[in-house]
C-alpha cells in the first residue's frame, strides 16, 4: 500500500527499542519523523541515526518526534545504539521499530523489490499532529539523508500552517515567502503586516 500526502499515517502497534508502542498513541500531539532504514550495523545507516540523535533538541524546539525502523530485531537494535552512540558521540534516545515481520515496511510501501526484496529502503514520513502524512521521500541505500534538508521542511511547514504562506524554492528561515492564489490582495493587505510585491499577479511575496 502506497502512503500518500495528506492521508492518515496508518496506525499499527510494533515492539521498539522502548517498548510495544501503538503508533497514533505514540504520536500524541506533536509532529514525527517517521524514517527507514535497511539494516543495522551498516555505515550509512549509522551516520543517519548518529545525526538524528545530535539533532535532538532541533527536532524537540519544532515539537518533532523522530523514530526510526529497520527489519532487525530489538537485541540487534540495542547492540547497535551502543556502537551509534560510541562512533557518533551522542546518546541515542528515540525508539527505533523492530520490523522484523516487514508488517509496518509493507504497511508503509518501504520495501522497493526491484531495490532490495527483505530490508527497507531509505524512506521519510514527516506526520503532523493530526496524524496527516505532510511529506514523503526515498532515498536510496547508498545516499544518506541531508538533516538540514529534513529541520527545513518541518520549519516550512509549520510555517505554512501558523500563516498561510507558501515557500519558494531553496527557501530558508528568513526569507521571503509566496502568498498562496487562495488569498486575494485585498486579503493579503490586511494579513502580511509588512506589504507585499506582485511580481506577476500570480506571483506575490512578503516578508514575515
Ligand atoms: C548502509 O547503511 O551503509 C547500507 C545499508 C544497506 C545497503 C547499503 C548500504
């Protein structure tokens, strides 16, 4: 099953580093990011999960929970944390899915035959407290994520949502932002204290 934008996040309940959780519950009421990777003890994979945990406190000022999954166990998890925290000098703290079953990899459309037909791919779930699927990415096994990449949507989408703007591309905090075709000018003069430009009449940029 393919999971789309804007659907629910499938609910499921699996064992985790801490403990059976059932996803929803888990979830709460703040933000996920829900990633995969192939298998433990594997350089890329340990470079991932290293930055995930450094980037703790980014991830907990945005109210983002990380969780990780791969196909091993939970033992093999946790001997693996160990070698995450000595090589990436942290100290892992988020729970990491053991799918062993490939239940919640299937659930999730993680598991790419024509890539690897037993482990996951590099897949990305950013869930909003509404349990909505905001964002989905796949990378590859041999590509590691960019992290900035990761804080940059989350803060773009957050964004999105507390003012009603869009992002342009390469869009960073700070910088100008699009005011979507849904808003008139009449109601972006009253909206974006700072004005705004028409470019084009379907092109319209503030500041915040
Ligand atoms: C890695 O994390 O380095 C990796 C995992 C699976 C296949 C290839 C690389």
């Amino acid at each position: 099953m393919s999971v789309r934008l804007g659907d629910t996040a499938p609910n499921f309940t699996a064992d985790t580093t801490q403990g059976n959780i059932n996803f929803h519950e888990w979830i709460g009421n703040s933000w996920v990011f829900f990633f995969s990777h192939p298998a433990d003890f594997t350089p890329v994979c340990t470079t991932e999960m290293g930055r995930t945990s450094q980037l703790a406190e980014e991830f907990a000022s945005r109210n983002v929970k990380p969780i990780g999954l791969s196909t091993d166990s939970v033992d093999e998890h946790n001997k693996w944390i160990s070698d995450v925290n000595d090589t990436q000098n942290t100290e892992l703290k988020f729970p990491i899915i053991a799918d062993k079953s490939l239940e919640v990899s299937q659930l999730y459309d993680m598991i790419h035959p024509n890539e690897d037909s037993t482990h996951a791919v590099r897949s990305v779930f950013i869930i909003d407290p509404d349990k909505k699927v905001r964002l989905t990415l796949t990378y590859p096994m041999n590509v590691g994520r960019n992290f900035d990449e990761i804080l940059r949507v989350i803060d773009a989408l957050q964004l999105a949502d507390a003012k009603t703007v869009a992002t342009p591309a390469d869009w960073t905090p700070g910088g100008e932002v699009i005011i979507p075709l849904s808003v008139s000018d009449e109601d972006a003069a009253r909206k974006y204290p700072n004005g705004f430009e028409t470019i084009r009449p379907y092109l319209r940029t503030t500041k915040l």
